[in-house]
C-alpha cells in the first residue's frame, strides 16, 4: 500500500478511475433524483445518502468478489438462439426493470399522479424508494465494477475511486434532485435518458453493445437545447411555453 502512495502511476489510475466513476454514476443518480422526489422533504436526504451508501456497498463487495465475477461471464441458459450468462441475465433483467420504471414515472409526469392515497403512499414510500435503488444499484455496480476491473489490477485504487465518487455524487445528488423537480421538462428528458440506458442494458445482454458516450453525447445535446430553450421563455414570456 504505501508503495502505491509513492508511485505517480498509481495516482494516474486512481484519478482516471474515479472521474469514470463519476461519469458511470451519472445514471445511477439521476434515477436516485428522480425516486427521492416523490418522498417528503425531510426523507429525501437521508435517502440520497442511504442510496448512494448502498452503491458503494455494493460496488466494493462486488470487487472483493473478483473470483466470483468471473463466473457470471459461463452460460446458463439457451433462448432465441445465444447463450446467456449470468452478467446478461442480471444487465437484461435490470434494462428492463429501468424500462419499467421510467414509463411508469413519465406517465406521472405528463397525466398526473394515479390517484394512489397519499397516506398509504407515504407509510411505505421511504422504504420502497430504497428497495427500488438497491435493485438498480446492483445493475449498475456491476457494469461500473467490470470496467474497473478491465482498467486497473490493484483493488486499493479501485475501492478508493469507488469512496472518492460516491462522496462526490454525494454532494451533488441533492443539487441534482432540487434542479430537476425545479423544471418538469428536465425531469422527463432525464427519464427519455434512463429509458435510453435501459434499452442499452437489454441490448448488451443479447451481446449487441451500445457505447455510453454516444448515449451520454446525445443526452448532453438535448439538455443543452432545453436549457437554452428554458432560457429564452423566461426573457421572452417570464416562463410561458412558446408556440410548437
């Protein structure tokens, strides 16, 4: 460990893993965001915190389970003509999980809520909200963990660029989530994202791998265009919709 402390190599690693991290875990706390919204105020943050603990859990456990990783690459089963392996079972499953969720909370987004008592809602909200995001943590951990474990041999920078990018989203998350309840549009452009991220994830289980960045690229784009098109309403209408 402390030879790792001198080397500037490992430095190297440990900053390149931990920004891809980040960018890995841009997903991950969007999704977050966007659960943690429905909860009451003063739930939110220790939401955000127990989410996001949750990930790094998972992540490190998953890491220390190196040896195990490497099985879930052996086909189980047979169907439409491949083989599917436990990683495509677990990234297939999650994809369309993500699928799932992300219609349903556009649907609430656009027609309003279902109608659901608030009361009932509430009593088990909170811990809805964190069995949702350990389901989704562990698809997303195992996607994040693999790439790390492509990129760098030593487990310490691995677990240390898990902790340093999870205290960043961390600190953003709330941001993040305060941001996207402010403005109805970004909420459900993030879940056309999530929807694209899901689609990508049922797509990598039939070994037809989509890159992130084309996917990241075209969500930067399109929320760059809503943020100037938000921009222009408020100098133009003080925040009225133009026409079209």
């Amino acid at each position: 460990m402390l030879t790792l402390l001198t080397d500037p190599a490992a430095w190297l690693s440990l900053a390149t893993l931990t920004v891809l991290e980040v960018v890995l875990g841009v997903d991950n706390v969007i999704f977050l965001s966007i659960l943690v919204e429905r909860l009451p105020s003063a739930q939110q943050g220790p939401a955000r915190i127990v989410g996001l603990g949750l990930a790094m859990l998972t992540r490190i456990l998953l890491l220390l389970s190196v040896t195990w990783l490497a099985t879930l690459t052996t086909p189980l089963l047979h169907a439409f003509g491949q083989d599917f392996s436990g990683r495509d079972l677990v990234l297939g499953t999650g994809g369309l999980f993500l699928l799932w969720k992300s219609v349903v909370e556009i649907h609430a987004s656009v027609e309003g809520p279902s109608g659901v008592p608030r009361r009932r809602a509430a009593v088990a909200g909170f811990a809805a909200v964190i069995a949702q995001i350990a389901v989704i943590d562990i698809v997303f951990s195992l996607d994040s963990v693999l790439t790390a474990v492509g990129l760098v041999q030593q487990v310490e920078i691995m677990i240390a660029a898990i902790v340093i990018a999870v205290a960043f989203m961390m600190f953003v998350a709330g941001g993040i989530s305060r941001f996207i309840a402010r403005h109805p549009t970004i909420k459900v452009l993030a879940l056309a994202f999530l929807i694209l991220i899901g689609v990508a994830l049922v797509a990598e289980a039939f070994e037809f791998h989509i890159p992130k960045g084309y996917l990241y690229v075209s969500m930067a784009f399109a929320l760059a265009v809503e943020l100037l098109n938000t921009r222009v309403r408020r100098r133009s209408g003080g925040g009225r919709p133009g026409p079209g």
